[in-house]
C-alpha cells in the first residue's frame, strides 16, 4: 500500500502570472486544493520538499495530507505541470478526499520471475503493452504496483487483466474488456540487423573476388608488353 506523505503549505495572497514567477523564483511551487463540493484553496508549497516526494516515483498515487497553517487536508495529486526545459514543476493540483473515498488512480506494473519464463528463456521478450494500469480503489488502500508473476509463461502467451488478481478492494477503471497488458513475443531480428549482415556478406564476397580479377588484369598486362617486345624495328 501506497504510504501517507504529508506537506506543507502556505496561502496564496495573490494569483496571477506574475505573482506566481515570483513565488518560483523563492524557492516555492503554486498550487491549488479542490474538490467536495468546496472553495478551491490556493495555496504554495516548498520546491524541495516537494521534488522529495516526486522522486520517490509513486506520488502520484499517494495520499497527501497537506498541511496549511496546522489544519491538515487529506488530497490525492491529479496533476503536476513541469517547466519544459529543465523539468522543476510549476503548478500542483490537489483533490480532496475523504478517508475511505473511492478514487481513480494509475498504478504501475511491475514484472516478476522472468528466469521462470520457459519463453523468455529461450529468447521471448516481454511486450508490455500498459505499464499502468488505472484502478478504482480504497485511498486509504492504495497499491504501490501491481505485480505481474512470469513463472511458467511461454513465447506467444497473452496477460489479460482478468489474469490478474487485484489487490482486494481494487477493480479495473476499465470494466467494459479484457484488455492486454503484456506479451510473449518471440525474438526478432531487426531490419538494421539483417541489412548490415547484408552489407558485411557483400563486402566479404567482394573482397574474395578483388584478388582474382587483379590477377587476371596483370596477366592482360604482360601479354601486351611480351608481344610489343616481339615486334620488328
């Protein structure tokens, strides 16, 4: 289960696109609480502590008790919009949500056993085909990932959802297929692969025939200058 983060936050006096540039340039990130039917709260929150809580690569799925002023707000993140050239985040948006709400969240696959793989091991690759999959679950249960056991699975198999068993509590936000998540494949061979064996065969085959086609020119050569040498003065 994904665990609890809590940060800190401040109120926003002003809004704006100026306001906001100068909050970034301080060392803080805005952002902004909504949800329950109540007034979105803007708020701000430290950069640092914040880029903490990104890099421990499940934020996303967590819950995150923000702190403001020493009143705590339970919220899940729903979105993080980030600078397009050096990646610091610009904008945080916060849903609030109640202690056993039922929420939508994107959870990571993670993949198991691959030296169980009688596929895999005999040169199969996985084909992942959804490396999340969106849940419905509990907020005060949700999944860190979902883990995927490759143990017996051979070249050519299919890994549906209905294969999968859920955490308890949790369902597929898509319930209207059984869609993949992975599969088998067997090993291929590229086409940058075949053409520059292509292009090696070639090279080799005519590296052998230089030599003989040399040989056949010299021969030419001194022929010519033997029957010039013959000729009367």
């Amino acid at each position: 289960m994904s665990e609890q983060l809590t940060l800190s936050a401040e109120t926003r006096e002003r809004a704006g696109k100026g306001a906001s540039r100068a909050m970034r340039r301080t060392g803080r990130v805005p952002a902004v609480i909504y949800g329950e039917k109540k007034e979105p709260l803007t708020i701000h929150v430290e950069e640092k502590a914040l880029m903490k809580m990104l890099n421990t690569g499940h934020f996303m799925n967590s819950v995150v008790m923000i702190d403001v002023g020493g009143k705590a707000t339970r919220t899940l993140p729903k979105d993080v919009q980030f600078h397009p050239v050096n990646d610091r985040p610009l904008h945080v948006d916060f849903l609030r949500i109640g202690e056993h709400s039922q929420v939508k969240v994107n959870v990571p696959v993670r993949f198991i056993n691959e030296e169980e793989s009688p596929g895999i091991k005999k040169g199969g690759v996985i084909n992942v085909v959804r490396h999340e999959l969106e849940l419905v679950c509990d907020a005060a249960s949700i999944p860190d990932d979902i883990v995927i056991d490759l143990t017996g699975r051979e070249i050519g198999d299919t890994i549906h959802i209905s294969s999968i068993a859920l955490p308890k509590g949790s369902v597929s936000a898509i319930d209207d297929r059984d869609f993949t998540i992975a599969t088998i494949a067997p090993p291929t061979v590229t086409r940058a692969t075949e053409e520059a064996e292509e292009a090696a065969d070639a090279a080799a085959a005519a590296a052998d025939e230089a030599p003989a086609e040399e040989a056949g020119e010299a021969g030419a050569e001194g022929g010519e200058a033997s029957g010039d040498d013959a000729k009367p003065e």
